[in-house]
C-alpha cells in the first residue's frame, strides 16, 4: 500500500476544491445565461402584448368613431328626431315656451 506524504494529500484537497469551485463558476455562468434568455423572452412577449393591446385599442377607437358619425348622420337625415330641422326647432321651442307661461301665470301654480 502506498503511503501518501501530507503534502500529497493538501495538495489533492486543494485540487478537489479547485475542481469544485470550476464547476461552480460554470454552474453560474450557465444560469446567468439561462436567466437573461428568460427575461428577453419576456421582454419580447410582454412588447408583443403591448403591440396587441395598441392594434385593439386602435381598432375599437375607428369603430366607436365610425359608429358615432353613423348615429350623428342619422340624426341629421332623419326628419322626426327633435332638432331635425330648423322649423321643427322652433315648433318645440314656441310649445315650451308656451307650456312655461301658462305654468307661471296660471293661478294653482306652486312653486318647487
């Protein structure tokens, strides 16, 4: 049996932590690496929400305004809608002007 001098045997414990402090460092390096593909990939998917988010927004932007022209161009065709014209303007003002001053001059007339 071959007997070891203590030097040897330092000598081989410093290599067996050398070797471990290699593996280590390569263990490190490899989860760095590993984390900052993680976190691009979530950068990449979260610009690709945001992308989506905006196209969306955009599309239900045009659509509500497309729909509102639409209502607003209805109103100003159709000829039954209060303020349609400005004769049908003035029917409705002369009512209620009339419907006023007969409340304000009649005698059962309370005020709130």
């Amino acid at each position: 049996m071959e007997r070891r001098t203590p030097d040897a045997s330092v000598i081989d414990a410093i290599d067996r932590v050398l070797a471990a402090e290699r593996e280590a460092a390569e263990a490190i390096v490899s989860a760095e690496r590993e984390a900052e593909a993680i976190i691009e990939a979530a950068r990449a998917r979260r610009r690709q929400i945001l992308e989506t988010t905006r196209r969306r927004a955009s599309t239900l932007h045009a659509r509500a305004q497309s729909q509102l022209a639409e209502a607003l161009q209805r109103l100003d065709t159709d000829e039954s809608a209060p303020g349609a014209s400005l004769a049908r303007l003035r029917a409705l003002s002369h009512d209620a002007i009339e419907g006023l001053a007969r409340r304000l001059t009649s005698a059962d007339h309370e005020p709130h």
